[in-house]
C-alpha cells in the first residue's frame, strides 16, 4: 500500500474513493446521532489539562445526568474538537474563559452557526474585563466599592488615588481569575510597588477600596434569578478565599444557602450587577457591610462542584441550569424556518 494523488486514480478507483469517503463521513458524523433518541444534544466544553476548572468531574457526571432526564445527549468535548460545534443545538463552556482563548472561540463559533450557548460570547468578553465592569458598575449605579482605572504612564497616580480612595487598596489586573493578579497596598510604597508590578502585565489597573468582609458572598444567577447562594471564607490568615504560592493553591472554607436566606441587599445587588450584562449564567461575587451589598465582580462562567454550590439543592441544580438549556433550544428550534 502507498499513499498517491487523487488525481491518479481510474475511473473505478474514484467511484471506490468517493464511497469510502461518504461511509467514513457518515460513521464519524452521523452514526451517534442516528443511534440517539435524545431530542437534543448538547456539547460541554471541558478541559482535562485545566488546573483549576469551573467545574469537577462528579458534577460534569450530574450536568450529563440531568441532561438525559430532559432528552438531551450532552456530549463532553475538548478544545481539539472545535469542528464537531455544528453537530449540536447547545453548547454549555464549563472551562475557564477568556477573550484571548480558544473558550471565546469555541462562543462565536458555536453563536454563528445557530447554537443557544452558555457562556455566550458577549458575556464573556464583559465580564472577564474588569476594566468594563467597572465602567458597566458606574453607568448602571451598581453598588461597588471606589474604583479607579489607572493607565500606565500616568502622572502622579498615587496622590490622585489617595485623593479618593483609603488605604488598603487593592490592586487589580483586567483579566485575572481565581485571585490572581490581584495584590493588596496598605500604604504609598506598597501601592507604588503593586503597580509597578502589574503594569508589567497590563497597560490598564483597577484600583479598588478594601472592604473587610470574613467571607464573599457568591450568587449564582440565571435568566437575573438567584439559583443559588455561597459564602466563600478567607483562607486562615490571608486576606482572600485563594492563596496562590508557587505551584499551590488554598481555598478558605464554604457555607451555601438557599437563596431566601441571603439579605436582601446583598441579592438586590447580585441582579443588578448581571442585567445589564446579559441573561446568561453568573456568580456575582458581593460583599456584606452593615447591611448593604457591594459587587466585587461578575464571573460568565461561576464554580460549580459537586458538594459546594450544589450543597442545598442537590441534584436540583444542575436539572434548574439543563432545563434552561432546554427551554432555549425548544425556542430556538421553532423559530427555525422547516
């Protein structure tokens, strides 16, 4: 046997070649589908190289679950197997997204060709920028803590921060995660430090008040409805719920709750943060003081680990995020012209 040139072959060869070809398309694309008498399938994006994914294995197992009580096939697919996009009616990211990543891709791609997807591509590129959400916050009198976007190269940036913002400070990168790229400066020297640091990284910092909180409330929310509710504590004798040292991370400790035991306030503020954002799925981190909730920052793709946001609900969760799912797909199918 030897490799050669289609424009080699017979007559006969390249009716064999056609046929071949045809029955090779037909098993890799087709074969799967045709075997399924689910009404829908859902791709999940996920990826087994990710360090620190939104999502663990037992709870991707219960989204799959859920998924087949609701006569949806949800396939897991991995960043190589972007081509398959068109096999489906949704696709549901539960890898850590960005702009600059195959995770947006996979969202215009998916978005173009039809599918009802979460994250979607606008929430996606709103949310991991923590320089618009900032902006977003201010337009829409979001309640947050006193923030300043501070741009390298300018002037006398200390002074003006401390003009309007007390010390501690934190500091912040546009598209850091899971607390990195972020540093606390609880005096003029630090500050400077910090930001001589980031700006390394990023031609634009956050500069934020420090509000001391022993834990950050995490909402999640679908569709601007509270689904669920966490209360993730600081990791013991650090001022955030994630301690990154080298090639190790700590996480503090966790409560969840059902959504009517959380202050009102503090869910008033999760809504208000995620409208003008989209109708997607968020954790919108917030902190509690005296009452009053203050959004740090909307997650387009929220934790969600079996045993820790799905504590109360259980099983009801991730069938509340598929029936969404559903919902959508149903819509979308019968707006499509037959």
């Amino acid at each position: 046997m030897q490799i050669t040139s289609h424009k080699n072959l017979n007559d006969e060869e390249e009716t064999l070649f056609a046929e071949s070809l045809e029955a090779f398309s037909t098993k890799v694309w087709n074969k799967s589908r045709a075997l399924r008498t689910a009404k829908f399938d859902l791709a999940m994006l996920v990826n087994p190289e990710e360090a620190m994914p939104p999502s663990d294995i037992q709870a991707l197992k219960k989204f799959v679950q859920a998924g087949k009580q609701l006569g949806i096939q949800v396939d897991m697919i991995e960043p190589k197997d972007i081509m398959r996009l068109p096999e489906y009616d949704g696709l549901f990211i539960r890898e850590t997204t960005n702009i600059d990543h195959h995770t947006y891709r996979f969202a215009k791609k998916a978005e173009a060709a039809g599918l009802v997807v979460m994250d979607d591509p606008q929430s996606i590129m709103r949310c991991t920028n923590k320089v618009y959400l900032a902006d977003l916050f201010n337009t829409h009198k979001v309640p947050c803590p006193k923030t300043r976007i501070v741009h390298k190269g300018e002037k006398d940036v200390e002074e003006a921060l401390e003009a309007v913002i007390n010390y501690p400070m934190v500091v912040k990168i546009p598209d850091g995660a899971f607390s990195k790229g972020v540093i606390k400066a609880e005096n003029r020297e630090a500050l400077t430090e910090s930001l001589n640091t980031l700006f390394k990284k990023s031609s634009l910092l956050l500069v934020q008040e420090y509000l001391y909180t022993e834990f950050d409330w995490r909402i999640g929310v679908l569709n601007n409805k509270p689904i669920f509710a966490c209360r993730y504590y600081m990791v013991k004798n650090h001022w955030q719920i994630y301690q990154h040292s080298g090639t190790k991370s700590q996480s503090g400790g966790f409560d969840t709750l059902p959504t009517f035991e959380v202050p009102r306030r503090v869910l008033q503020a999760a809504i208000a943060a995620t409208k003008p954002i989209g109708d997607g799925l968020y954790g919108v981190d917030v902190k509690e003081i005296n009452g009053h909730g203050y959004v740090i920052e909307v997650n387009d793709n929220p934790s969600i680990d079996r045993g820790v946001e799905d504590k109360y609900l259980g099983d009801e969760l991730y069938m509340h995020i598929m029936s969404e799912f559903l919902r959508r797909m149903q819509l979308k199918r019968s707006d499509t012209p037959t």
